[in-house]
C-alpha cells in the first residue's frame, strides 16, 4: 500500500491525492458579489451542508496553490456577507466549468458563461437562473485554515431561502433523485453524473439488524459472497425459521441438492452463487434460506 506524509510532497501533488480519493464531491456554485456590486459566480467542490437545524452549508474557496493569491468569492463574502449557492446539474455543468476560469475582477461570469442572473429575495448576490435549487445564504463566518498555498477558507453560510425548479420535484413535491440529474466533481478533470449511477442503500436505522457477526461462519468466510452481500444479510432482523428453510430446500432447490449430491463443496459454492444473486436482486429472505440449507438436515 502507497503511504504518504503531507509534509513530504508537495502540495500540488497531495491536493491532487485529496480531490482524487474524497470523490465524488458535490459542487457549490456560489454567487456573491463585491463592494461595489459587481456579481461574481465560481465553482467550489469543497462543499457540503452540516446542519439543518439551523440549516448550515458551508464551501470552501481554497487560497491559489501556484502562486498563494485568494480567489474573488472568499474577498468578496468578506465585505458582503451574503451569497447563493445554486446547485449544478448535467444541462450546466459545462458552464460551470467555464465560469471556474480566473477572470479578473469585475468580470461578469454570468455573462462569461451565458448563465442568467435572477434577483434573489433576501440576499444580495443573484441566483443562477438555469440551477434547479438555489439556496439564498447569509454569510455567518468565514475561518481562515491557512496563510499558505492551498489553504482553505471555510465559508460557514446559513441557508434563509431555498429556491427549487418544479421539474425535478415528484408529484408529492419532493426531490426525485433522478429527474434533479445532479453532477459530482472527482480528480483531474473528472466528474460523474448521479442520474447514471444512482441506486439505493436501505438504511437500517429503523431496525436492529443481526449484524455480520452473527451469520454463521462458514458463510462469514465465503469466498463468493462479498463485504456488501454480508451485510445485506446482517441487516436482517431474524433468520427464516427451520420449517420455511426445509420447505424451500425440498421445493426450490430439489435438483440441485441431487446433482450435487456427493459433491459438498460443489453444492456450497453454487448455493453462495445462488444466494449472492437474490441479494443483489433484493431477495434477502430467499437468499438466507437458500444459504441455511447448506446445514439444515
């Protein structure tokens, strides 16, 4: 395994390492404007909201690392703490890459990017017109992480109005995951697109899972089922009693138990096969039963 010392390298390569492995990274792009008014728009991917009550975003506009200069959103949000964070999707993410570009100040990247600037209600700096949520934020503090390089600014903004385009909403008015077509910023020049990736992770918040230390060890120790099969399988409640296990051993899996039936080994690799199949289709129960009749009876 490659191991590094951030003090050994230099800091281009460990911010490169960093963007690199905490991805994907949702991206903030942020409107403020300066003292005298003049509007600013610029991409940040070291983002993320922290607190909803009270709601609590906070970005970050790291100091230039090739030559230690701060960037036009951290001076201005100094002098006028407000600013908008207007959420990316796929249909922007080009233009929000162009407006990344270090225009020099008073330079519109609104117009540079051919975005639209929409009066915002309770802040001064315009919304992104074409974002599908922009949250209208007043600044609360801005730390200072460093005087160096590739410092961070972390701008710590409270959320006071929440602008969100009917058609990524469901009929219920929520956010549909899929119609929203969020993008992520990765290393280099990589992004992904959550629209094309998207699949869901029951949480187990709601109820107390067995856990994988309570599945029997030989499947614990199963050279077919992976790290994500074991837990769907701890996440279970209970295991399907003994009567349910023989019922589907003597109905769904008669053939199988017959083809192999001198042939342990064999049998135990096709019913983890078999099992690790239902549970990426969702079919945990059937999963369990057909693992437990590898001993039952």
């Amino acid at each position: 395994m490659k191991t590094i010392v951030p003090g050994e390298i230099s800091v281009r390569e460990l911010h490169g390492y960093l963007l690199s492995a905490v991805a994907p990274r949702p991206i903030a792009f942020a409107s403020t404007i300066d003292e005298s008014g003049s509007p600013n728009l610029a991409p940040f991917s070291y983002f993320n909201v922290f607190s909803a009550n009270p709601p609590i975003a906070v970005f970050s506009p790291a100091r230039r690392g090739r030559d230690n200069t701060s960037k036009h959103t951290y001076e201005n949000v100094k002098v006028v703490p407000e600013v908008v964070i207007n959420i990316v999707d796929y249909a922007m993410v080009h233009q929000c890459s162009l407006a990344s570009t270090d225009y020099p100040k008073g330079v519109s990247e609104f117009e540079k990017a051919g975005l639209t600037p929409v009066a915002s209600d309770l802040v001064k700096p315009f919304r992104v017109k074409e974002s599908p949520v922009q949250f209208e934020c007043k600044v609360n503090e801005v730390v200072e992480l460093g005087d160096g390089g590739g410092a961070g600014n972390l701008v710590i903004c409270e959320v006071v109005k929440i602008h969100i385009a009917d058609h990524v909403l469901t009929k219920d008015g929520k956010i549909d995951p899929l119609k929203i077509d969020l993008v992520g910023r990765c290393g280099g020049d990589f992004y992904t697109r959550s629209h094309d990736g998207l699949f869901e992770v029951p949480k187990p918040l709601q109820k107390l899972g067995i856990g994988i230390d309570s599945i029997p060890e030989d499947i614990r120790r199963s050279k077919v089922l992976s790290g994500n099969h074991l837990a769907r399988l701890g996440g279970v409640e209970e295991l399907p009693n003994e009567t349910d296990v023989n019922e589907y051993k003597l109905i769904e899996l008669a053939d199988l138990f017959v083809t192999y039936e001198d042939q342990p080994a064999e049998l135990e690799q096709k019913l983890h096969e078999m099992a690790a199949g239902m549970i990426d289709a969702d079919k945990i129960t059937e999963a369990w039963k057909a693992l437990l009749t590898f001993n039952n009876g």
